[in-house]
C-alpha cells in the first residue's frame, strides 16, 4: 500500500468508498436525511471540483485501487470552530477507507500523515470530526474531545481535537 496525493483520476473510486460507507455505516448514527444531505457533497463530480481546493488531499492505493481517504483543510469556522490564529488551525475531513478494506490499519496510517503534514506546517492543532463509529479509532491516535465537550452535534457527531507541541527554533 502506497499513500498519494489525489489526482483527478481517483475521484470515482474515492466517491464510491464515501457513498458507501455512508449508507451501509454512517447511516446506522446519523439516518437516512442527514447521510442524503452530505452525500451530496461526495459524487464524482463534486470530488474533482472541490478536494483539490484542499490543503491536502490523501488516497491509500494499492496497484490501481483505491483503498481509502483523508484530507486536511483550514478550519474556517467549520463545524462551530473559530480559531485566533486561524492559520494554524486546521480540521481533518472525508476520512473513509474501502468496506472490505476496513481495520487493517489503513486509516491509521492516512491519519499518522496527516499527523506528519500537521507538524511539519505548524499547526496548532487538527480538528476532526468524529461519528459514533470513528470515536474511538480516533481517541487511540491521541485526538480528545474538542474543548472537553463531549456532546454530538445536530449531525450526530463529535468533534475532537489534537495539540500539537511546536519545536521551539534554535537562534545561533
């Protein structure tokens, strides 16, 4: 397994991994109108327009086969998150790996590079949010509930967090 930088030709493969774990997992959380809502966001089409827009756009690939997702991105105020230095805060999104693909330490490794992008770049902290099902992947890679708060969302999610320890710069 190789982890890559999207290009356009992993678009259809990357949006048949997210609709489906949509609606055969995220669905089972979040029902039938929330999962209609945001799958919106994930066709073919709407991939190639909006992930290379992204600070970073993962695929995990095997040969020519997709096998899982993730991204970085500015927080923006998304998901509730204002940030005071918002340059150095940033959020994880659209993390997904193939069904048959699952618990093989796949997503582990797209968010361990993420992890590495985060550091290398001087992020203060990553925001991700998490569904029921993601909860704990997440919380074992060292992410904590967003300002403590441990409720859901509206969506039926929970947002997480990671701190970063920034090297301090050796002046000679």
């Amino acid at each position: 397994m190789e982890i890559k930088e999207y290009e356009e030709k992993y678009a259809k493969e990357m949006s048949e991994i997210i609709l489906s774990n949509l609606y055969t997992i995220t669905i089972k959380d979040h029902g039938q109108e929330v999962v209609d809502r945001i799958s919106r966001h994930f066709t073919e089409e709407e991939i190639k327009k909006n992930f290379p827009k992204r600070i970073k756009c993962l695929v995990a690939v095997e040969g020519d086969k997709v096998l899982a997702t993730a991204s970085i991105d500015n927080v923006n105020g998304m998901y509730g998150v204002q940030a005071e230095n918002p340059e150095n805060k940033y959020i994880i999104l659209t993390v997904f790996t193939h069904l048959e693909y699952q618990k093989r330490g796949i997503g582990k490794a797209l968010i361990q590079k993420i992890d590495e992008y985060a550091e290398e770049i001087g992020a203060d902290e990553l925001i991700i949010p998490a569904s029921v099902y993601g909860l704990e992947f997440y919380r074992k890679l060292g992410y904590d509930f967003y300002n403590g708060n441990s409720s859901q969302n509206k969506d039926g999610e929970y947002i997480l967090s990671k701190h970063f320890n920034k090297k301090q710069k050796r002046i000679f």
